[in-house]
C-alpha cells in the first residue's frame, strides 16, 4: 500500500502517544505533548471553542485561561490577527511571523489552547508561510479570502501546502458583516474546488448561514465523494459558531443533526468571540440553547461530546476515513469497504 504524507503524519502523532503524562485536571487523560506544549493525539475531557480570535492587544493567556474556565470550556482554537487591511480598517496590519508570534504568547502555557494563523492565501509567498507557520508550531489556518472566490489556480497550492503538512483550515463562510459587496464569494458551493485537494480537512464556519442547506448538500456531495474517487478526498468539517440568528438555530441544527449523513465528530462548536473580551454570558448562552436543541433532536452524550470535543480532536489530529458511511441517492452505504465487512 502506498503511504501518503498524511498517513504518515498521522501514524506518527498515533505512534507517538505514550499513556505516562496527566493532564492537570483531567483525572486519567493521558497524551503526550507536541509543539509549544500542547496535548496532541487527544484533548482532555471538557468542552472547547473551536472558532475564537485575537484583537489588538496584548497577549495575555492568564485571561484565556479564566474566560474559558468561566464558560466552562477546557480549551479551544485561537486565530490570529487579521492579515488584511481591508478587514479592521484602521488597524495596524502585523507582518506574518509577528502575527504567529502574537497569537502563540497569546495561548502560552494552555496545553489546550491552539494558535490558529490566519494567512491570506492569495499571498505571493503563501507556501512560505505555511512551513514558517509550522516551524512556530501553529495548529491550523484560518482563511477569509473576501469578495474573491475561495477555491483557484491562485490559492489551490496553497491549500495543498497545508494539507501535507497535515493542518487543518477553518473557512468564513455564510454572509459577513464587511461592509462591502462580498456574500456570493461566501456561498458554500464555492469550495466543491477543494476536492482537488486530497486529504484536507477544512471546516466552513458559521453553518454558512444564511446557507446552511446549500452547507449540509456541499458536506454529503464530499462525503459521497469517496464513491468516485475512494478514500483520496478532502474531509470536510463543520462549525455551528454563531452566526445563525435565534429565530434559525433550531432549525438549522436540527437539518444537520438528521439530514442521515454521518456528522459524528465533524460538527464543531465555536463562538467567534475575540479572546482580548472573550463574552462568557454569550459562550453559555449559545451552550444552553443549543444544548435544549440537541436534547430535543435526541444527541446522546457521546454525540454531545463529539460536538463539544472529538470532533475538534479529529480536525485537529486526523482521523480514519475508512469506516465512514457514504451517501449514495438510493440511500445504500456507498463506502466501498463497507460491504467486505458482512
Ligand atoms: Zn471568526
């Protein structure tokens, strides 16, 4: 069997899990830590905020650290600094090694706290920042590419940049508040592109709301996508940050939740909020109305935990694409493996 890249960093943080270190506060956890101290492999039990963001400011983790313990969170997802003018007019735009820099003191001595960079993948030395983002000892990629198309010949490269070196990329998807004319580069049939990107994981953020059907329709068209092209695809994930009014929440949730295709450890939660004022009332808010949707739609804890958890575990690390089930039209488990097994 051929061996990608992928498969290999994966084996590697598998292999690489020795069951000796605790996590402070998390009775029984065990994994090793990789890059900057963080846990690898596995997150502690607890809940985190997959989709948060860095301000002007300065860094300060000890404020991190009582936000998320205030909003019941054991960790979550950092994004750096905003490397486009165009998005916080008036701001100063940091050179991207000082906006890693920034982000990384921000989540200092948090095991589960991620430094996400945010990288303008038209950028003409993209691929370069990418190894120096991973040299740093970043977790992911955040992109908002703005009123352009997300997925060219431009920026193909350098989501397949970021796929070998085995990181995920969150998306801005859905309308967004910019002032400018930019909601039909935000639709989430714009990114059916990255299916030329094997083995990427990427989540569009925001349900892509108002377009959470068009959203849950591009997330089984990739998932069915395994029929034509077996296991050589990108793994599309999704986050339900806010976003999505009250009034469509529910309804929103509850499509993705029992559409029938397998979202177990692929829907994420996330509040947006910028870790410099991270809003604890509105973190549990949105925890608690979600929670009563979910109750209603019948989620178990496992699922719960998937949501609150695994889901970010599996972004974050990888996971096994094998055992995944594949929806076809007729309703048939189209996962080519899944008829050897009975
Ligand atoms: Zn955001």
């Amino acid at each position: 069997m051929k061996v990608t890249r992928k498969d290999f960093l994966f084996a590697g943080t598998i292999a690489s899990l020795v069951p000796s270190v605790s996590a402070a506060g998390a009775q029984g956890f065990t994994a090793r830590k990789g890059a900057l101290g963080k846990y690898v492999g596995d997150l502690p039990p607890g809940r985190y905020d997959s989709h948060t963001h860095v301000y002007p400011g300065d860094p300060d983790p000890a404020k991190i650290d009582a936000s998320f313990k205030a909003a019941g969170l054991a960790g979550g997802v950092v994004v750096s600094r905003c490397p486009n003018s165009w998005q916080v007019p008036g701001a100063k735009v940091l050179p991207p090694a000082e906006a890693m820099d920034n982000v990384i003191a921000w989540c200092d001595g948090l095991p589960t706290v991620y430094p996400f960079y945010w990288i303008d993948p038209a950028a003409p030395d993209a691929c370069d920042l990418v190894d120096m983002a991973v040299e740093k000892g970043i977790y992911g990629f955040k992109v908002i590419r703005g009123d352009r198309r997300p997925v060219d010949g431009t920026t193909l490269p350098v989501y397949r940049k970021i796929a070998s070196v085995g990181k995920p990329v969150t998306f801005h998807t859905g309308i967004l508040w910019d002032g400018r004319d930019s909601s039909d580069s935000f639709r989430p049939a714009n990114w059916e592109g990255l299916l030329e990107v094997p083995h990427l994981r990427f989540c569009l953020a925001h349900v892509s709301w108002p377009w959470c059907d068009e959203c849950i329709a591009v997330y089984g068209k990739l998932l069915n996508a395994i029929v034509r092209r077996g296991f050589n695809v990108p793994e599309m994930f999704i986050d339900v940050t806010p976003g999505t009014p009250k009034l469509y929440r529910r309804d929103a949730l509850t499509r993705l939740f029992t559409v029938g295709y397998d979202v177990a450890d692929h829907v994420m939660f996330g509040t947006d909020c910028r870790v410099n004022r991270y809003n604890v009332a509105w973190c549990t808010d949105w925890q608690r109305t979600d929670d009563a949707i979910y109750s209603e739609v019948g989620l178990d804890a496992a699922a719960l935990d998937g949501i609150y958890r695994t889901a970010l575990r599996r972004y974050l690390f990888g996971g096994d694409n094998k055992s995944r089930k594949v929806p076809t039209p007729d309703g048939r488990d189209g996962n080519p493996l899944s008829g050897k097994k009975s």
